[in-house]
C-alpha cells in the first residue's frame, strides 16, 4: 500500500473515531436527568446522588434543623472549658436555592451536561453553605453569659486605710479575652461547619489603670466634725467625724514612680474633732449653767396660762448655734390653743388678754440665760415693773409683737427645764461647762423724766486669761416705778 493510500486510510480511521466519540459523548448527555441531580453531588456534606429537586431541598432542610438544634462549641481559655450553644443563634440557609445550584448541572445546556457529568466522576460537585450567626449582639451576649468576656487576669491597684496610713497595693497587668478576635475564631468555624475541634480562646494583654489621686482624695478626705445630737431621731447622739486628709500633689508622684505589685504607704493627716462622741456621751447637759425662781400668784387663769407656756417651753433642746424663739415655741394665744383670759398690760393699760401671765415665764428664763452667758438678740421690758423680777430683769412678750430670744452660743447643747410647782415657776438651763468663766449683772439708773424711769442691765463675761470681758447691754424703760402689775 502506497503512501498515499496510507494517509487516506488513517484519515478515515480520525473521522470513524471522531464520529464514535461525538456519539458517545451525545449518548453520555442524553443520559443526564434533567430532574435528577447527578452522582456524586454533595451540599454541605449531604449525599444528594439521584435525587430531584423537591427531594433535595428537603433532605438540606432537616440537615439544617438538626445543625441549628445540636451546634456547640467549646472555647478553652485559662485551663477551663466553655460550652456555647449556638442553635437559637444560627441563621438558616435557603434550602431550595442550594438545591437549585446541586441541581443546575443537570439542567445546564445540552452539549455541557457531558462534560458537568464527566467533572463529577473525577471530582464531584461539593457546595458548602452552612448555618451562621450574623446577629453580632446577640453573639456577645451569649458569650457574656457563658464569662468567657469577665476573664480578666490583670489586677487593678487597691487601697485600704489603717489607722493613719492609706496602703496601695499596685496592681499588676494580665490578660483577657480578645471579644473580636474571638468572634472571628467562632464565625470561621461555623462557616467551615467545624463543631469539634476546640478553640482556643485569643487574649488580649490587660492595662492598669492608674491611679486617679484626686478621686481617691475626694472619697477619703473628710473635715472634723463635732458629735452633736439628730432632732429628727429624738435626739439621739450623732457620731462625731475625724478630720482626714494628705498630700495629694506627693502621693501622685509617690505612685507615678512605684513599680507593678509595690506596696506604697500614704501618710494620712487626722484631726480629732473639738467634741468626740465619747465626749459627747460623758458631758451632755451634765452641769446646771444657771437657775432661777419667782414666785407664781394672781388669778386661777393666770396661773393657768404660766403652767401651759412653761409645759411648751420645758424641755426644748438646743443645738450650738441654734435660736430659741418664746413666740414660736409659745404660739398664739387663743382659748383654742388651751390659753385663758387673764389680766395683761396693753399701753399703759391693764387689759384682759388670752394667755395674760406669760410673760413671767419669759422673765423667768432670761434671768438664767443672763447668768448662763448665753447670746441674748432679742428682750424688751414691760410698761410696768413686773411684781415677780426686779427692775431691769424682765422679759416682756406679746404675740405677733415683742419676742424674746436666745441662742446657745456653748460649744454643747444646751436643755431648758421649766417647770411650774408649789406656786413657783422655776427655769433652768442645763448645759457643759467647758471652762470656768465669771458673769457680772448689774443694774442701774440711767435717769428719770417726769413718771419714767429709764434703766440699764449690764451682763460682764470675763473668762480666765482675757484681759477684758464681754459687755452687753438691757435697756428698760418704766411708767411709774413705784406700781407694780402683774
């Protein structure tokens, strides 16, 4: 056989072959369901060989169902092991649109089924979308339940105060979690459909925060303060305060330079108060300051309206510093306030008033308070001298009008006791005596004009070491000394 003939030969074996390739590859598409998936097709692990498209979709479904009811995974951190349960968290997948895309090849175009079903025979057809959680807060909050964010390794600085010292104890830095980087950790392992293999949890390196001086000095440094007593809980001794405070500017630097875990000691600077509780408990009202007694007579309402001011006034405590008002205290004088009508001094007339005779109360405590060297702002004097104080001595009241006043200038409280017994009203005042003093009263006549005498009552405080003493000054002012009134 010739060359020629040869090559005429060979060309028709090409065609021959050709033509059985091309028909067994047309045979190989026609043999490709289109309803039916091709072998060797899996969507997230799951065989779906054969299967049409409604099939797959329900067999993706309960695949999802069971990896959205079973998912955990374990986090490591710090020797512990934490389970987080992720099934209320996962995101489902769209079944049917993965088994559209398991099922595309099947029904691609005619002439491209063979070769999708020749690329499953070698390699198959493997798609992975699996469940994810794409709600980062509620991620975070699940993962703040199981306190895998509360490790924290680093120690912050302390403090502590004992006795005149307050103590640092430097912290020391640690670690703890990396939320973010952990969060990536969890997402990529969920997106690869990896439940089992355990992660490690990432931590970030912790920070001691320094040491804010200035906020430390405002919840330590306290003023003294005296032990007194609370009127809103009878009178009940309130505790007294000792001073604290330091040197902010030396302690910031102090702790600027310590080093971490060093012990710093802050010298505290404490004041004792004037008055400590213990004080306050030994010496209340344990002294009489002063004292003094008139002689109660007159009429029966008279001597009824004495008893109920001096009830009103017994017993009022005051606090240094405080006032007492006799009106305030007193109140008005009505039949409807308990007072009766009595004879009483209007002008230069003797009228009858409710609540006539009270002003022998008031009398009676302004002689002690004179005595007791208490603040006195506010007295006036009768019309008349009074039958019960000598001239210069009284205390004239009359609601709405004339007040008397004292205020506890001590450095205790002080109580009034006053008391109406056996026809005579008696005013005391009970106080601390803190330190020996002498009180001078005096009166004397200033002058006289026709039927008035005007007078002066001067109260001398002389306390030991003081050169000069303490002077004030009562004015009064009679018609008619020589009558006397009730």
């Amino acid at each position: 056989m010739g060359k020629k003939e040869r090559k005429k030969h060979g060309v028709v074996f090409a065609v021959i072959a050709v033509l059985f390739l091309a028909i067994g590859y047309l045979t190989l598409c026609a043999a490709v369901d289109p309803e039916r998936i091709m072998p060797d097709t899996t969507v997230n692990g799951v065989p779906l060989d054969g299967m049409s498209l409604e099939e797959a979709a329900a067999a993706l479904e309960a695949d999802t169902a069971a990896r959205c009811a079973e998912t955990t995974l374990t986090i490591t951190a710090n020797g512990k092991s934490y389970t987080l349960a992720l099934g209320e968290l996962l995101v489902g997948v769209d079944s049917l649109h993965l088994a559209q895309r398991a099922i595309s090849s099947s029904r691609g175009p005619f002439p491209a089924r063979g070769l999708f079903r020749i690329r499953n025979s070698l390699i198959g057809l493997h798609i992975t979308h699996f469940p994810t959680v794409t709600d980062r807060n509620a991620l975070h909050a699940q993962l703040k339940s199981t306190g895998l964010l509360d490790i924290d390794t680093t120690i912050q600085t302390t403090y502590k105060q004992k006795n005149d010292q307050l103590i640092f104890t430097m912290g020391t830095a640690g670690e703890s979690t990396d939320e973010i980087a952990l969060m990536k950790q969890i997402l990529s392992a969920l997106d690869e459909g990896d439940y089992d293999t355990v992660i490690a949890c990432p931590m970030t390196a912790g920070t001691v925060r320094p040491v804010d001086i200035n906020a430390v000095y405002q919840e330590l440094h306290t003023e003294p303060a005296d032990a007194t007593l609370d009127p809103k809980n009878g009178y009940q001794i309130v505790k007294s305060v000792t001073g604290i405070d330091f040197d902010r500017e030396t302690a910031g630097k102090t702790l600027a330079d310590a080093k971490e875990g060093d012990t710093v000691i802050i010298d505290l600077t404490c004041t004792e108060p004037e008055i400590t509780t213990s004080d306050m408990e030994r010496n209340l009202c344990k002294d009489r300051l002063a004292t003094h007694t008139t002689k109660v007579s007159g009429s029966a309402n008279r001597i009824a309206n004495i008893r109920l001011a001096a009830a009103k006034c017994n017993g009022t405590v005051l606090l240094s510093g405080e006032e007492f008002s006799f009106n305030d205290t007193v109140g008005e004088q009505t039949a409807e306030t308990g007072f009766r009508k009595a004879n009483a001094i209007q002008g230069a007339k003797i009228i009858q008033a409710y609540g006539g005779g009270i002003c022998q109360v008031s009398t009676t405590l302004f002689i002690p308070a004179l005595y007791a060297g208490l603040d006195i702002p506010e007295r006036w004097c009768h019309n008349y001298v009074s039958s019960y104080a000598e001239p210069g001595m009284d205390a004239a009241v009359s609601w709405g009008g004339l007040d008397f006043r004292i205020v506890n200038n001590k450095k205790y409280p002080i109580v009034l006791q006053v008391t109406c017994a056996n026809g005579q009203l008696t005013a005391s005042i009970w106080g601390t005596k803190t330190e020996e003093s002498s009180v001078n009263v005096e009166t004397q006549v200033l002058g006289s004009s026709g039927d008035t005498l005007k007078m002066r009552t001067t109260r001398k405080i002389r306390f030991p070491g003081q050169e000069s003493a303490a002077i004030d000054y009562f004015d009064s002012s009679y018609l008619d000394p020589s009558r006397r009134q009730y």
